[in-house]
C-alpha cells in the first residue's frame, strides 16, 4: 500500500533549524504534487509550503516564507522541508502529503512527525 513517511521532527530552541523529509514508495512520486501541512493543539490543519510533481514552482503559506524551504527529488521519491529561524508559533505535527488530480482525485497523508519549539 502506499506510504508516506515523515521523519526530523523534534525539539529545538528558537531561532534553531529543522530538516524535515517525507519517504514515498509505491505510488508514481514524481506525478503527485507535494506538500507540507501542519497542525497545531486546538487549530486547524494548515499547508505550509506545496510544490508541483517537478518541483518547478513552490509556494509558501506567509507565515513561513523566507524561513522554510521545499525540496523534492523524484529519484528519491523523498520531499524535504528545510526550516530556519524557527519560531515558537511553528510547533505542530507536520504532515507530508501526496495530491493527484483527476477522477478520482487521489491523496494520500503521512502519520506526521512532530515539531516543537521552544527554549
């Protein structure tokens, strides 16, 4: 069955970097679109940063522009998340997710990975 898996989580003090990856096997990675998502205790799961299956163009949600970096290597079939100036407010779970639109669409989630700052 298809499998996304998140792994880099951890604890990190302000101002401290992460590097987060997301393993795919068994679907076509290099088709999907790529994205990372993140929720937080009490709120809504937010996209942080998603790219297209070539890795062409990335955007970023605001609060994570000019911190965070996506990366993807199909050859790998592993996308990344590189994050700097970590705040507080970016402590959540991290979920990788993998997107294909058409009929059905088919989307596929990872378990997440945790990411906590703090000093």
């Amino acid at each position: 069955q298809v499998q996304l898996v998140e792994s880099g989580g951890g604890l990190v003090q302000p101002g401290g970097s992460l590097r987060l990856s997301c393993a795919a096997s068994r679907f076509t990675f290099s088709t999907y679109t790529m994205s990372w998502y993140r929720q937080a205790p009490g709120k809504e799961r937010e996209l942080v940063a998603t790219t297209t299956p070539t890795g062409g163009t990335t955007n970023y949600a605001d609060s994570v522009k000019g911190r965070f970096t996506l990366s993807r290597d199909n050859a790998k079939s592993t996308m990344y998340l590189q994050m700097n100036s970590l705040k507080p407010e970016d402590t959540a779970v991290y979920y990788c997710n993998a997107l294909k639109r058409g009929t059905p669409i088919q989307r596929y989630w990872g378990q997440g990975t945790q990411v906590t700052v703090s000093s």
